[in-house]
C-alpha cells in the first residue's frame, strides 16, 4: 500500500469515526430524554442535580469530538459566494464543536431559567446558553457553506434544506421558550433541530469519507495530509 493509499483510507476511517461519534452523541440524548418522565427542554439534560447530566455531557462531547475529526481530516468543498468562501468549512464546524465542548463543560442550573435577565438567571445560565447558540449558529453556517458550494450536487442541496430546517425549529423553538408559551411543543422542536443538525453532521462526514481520494480543484486539502506532505 502506498503513502497516499495509506492516508486516504486512515482519513476515511477516521471520517467514519467522527460520523459514528456523532450520532451515538446524538442517540444519547434521546435516550437520556426517554429517561425522564416529563417535557423537558436539551439543555434541562445536563442541569445541576439531574440523573442525566453526566449522560449529557458526555453526549456533547461525543458530537463535540466527532465534528473536529470531521474538521480536520475531511477534504471540504468551497464556497462559491465570496463572503461564505471567505473561510473554510473545517473552520466553521470546529469552532462549533468548541462552542458545544465549553456547553459540555459549563451546565445550566436547575430549571434553565429563561430569558437569562430573570431573578434566577445565573452567569454559569449566560455561559451555557451562549455558547450552545453559537455552536448551533456556527452549524447552520456549515450547512450554508456546504449549500453554496455546490448547487447542483445532493450533498449541497441536502444541506440547505438541512439549513433552513434547523434554523425556522430552532427560532420557532427559542421563541417558544422565552415566552413560556407551549412549553411542550418547544422543548421537542429543540431535540428534533438538535437531530437534524448532528444528523447532517454525521451525513456530511460519511459523504467526505467516500469522495474521490485524489485532489480536485474546489476542494482543500485536508489538515492531516498537509501536515504530513
């Protein structure tokens, strides 16, 4: 086996890795939900003093690590429009899956108190929350790129549709929640968003483990390769 045989198929186990993490992260979550007899909102998971808060975060971490393997090792598509083009895809999914490791790191007290300028708001409340919206926000971002780097291609189509997906549950589903309205209905929009968006994750990764193992113009090389070339 040659050098770049070699490369190519340790790559693609290691996309396969990333995308497998993610969807056990992912599977996780919903059985942590199943665990618990009542609505509750994800982050109410890995609340202080739930039975599922190490459960939680080890989930996250799970999604959190199988995105930066995503990042580093896939040889990603390029944007077409000059400002989504601007920076690599790889950069925008692992800025995501920081913003979910501090998320992982840093819970939300009990109850997840909402809006954060409420008397029982906490600085650890702000910190949690902020950091999983960006972390969402910078996945929706990653699907943007992706749409725009192709439009004739399914993964491109596959995740603007993703894209618009994730973003009208979550809006829908925060709106929900900063008005204690429908309570129910907003916390499963924020699990059917999360899947959604780990799910294209987990799609996108297993897509980069199977392209063509050549170089092609429009695609980056991946960090990996770089380093050892």
């Amino acid at each position: 086996m040659t050098r770049m045989a070699y490369t190519s198929s340790l790559s693609r186990a290691t996309l396969i890795i990333g995308s497998l993490a993610a969807l056990a992260g992912v599977a996780l979550i919903w059985a942590d939900k199943a665990s618990i007899p009542r609505p509750v909102y994800v982050s109410e998971l890995g609340a202080q003093g739930m039975r599922t808060a190490t459960g939680f975060a080890v989930a996250l971490m799970l999604i959190a690590g199988g995105g930066v393997l995503i990042a580093v090792v896939g040889r990603h598509p390029h944007a077409r429009l000059p400002v989504l083009g601007t920076w690599s895809v790889a950069v925008t999914i692992a800025l995501s899956s920081v913003c979910f490791i501090v998320a992982s790191q840093v819970s939300c007290t009990a109850g997840c108190p909402v809006p954060l300028v409420g008397p029982g708001a906490t600085f650890q409340d702000l910190v949690h929350t902020v950091s999983a919206v960006l972390g969402f926000a910078a996945g929706c971002l990653a699907m943007l790129q992706v749409g725009f780097a192709g439009r004739r291609s399914r993964i491109a189509q596959f995740s603007a549709g993703a894209c618009c997906l994730v973003a009208v549950i979550t809006i829908v589903g925060g709106m929900l929640s900063i008005f204690h309205t429908a309570t129910d209905v907003g916390g499963m929009l924020e699990f059917i968003g999360t899947t959604v968006a780990v799910g294209w994750l987990a799609c996108y990764g297993l897509w980069l483990a199977w392209r063509p193992s050549v170089p092609a113009a429009g695609y980056e090389r991946p960090a990996a390769m770089s380093a050892s070339s």
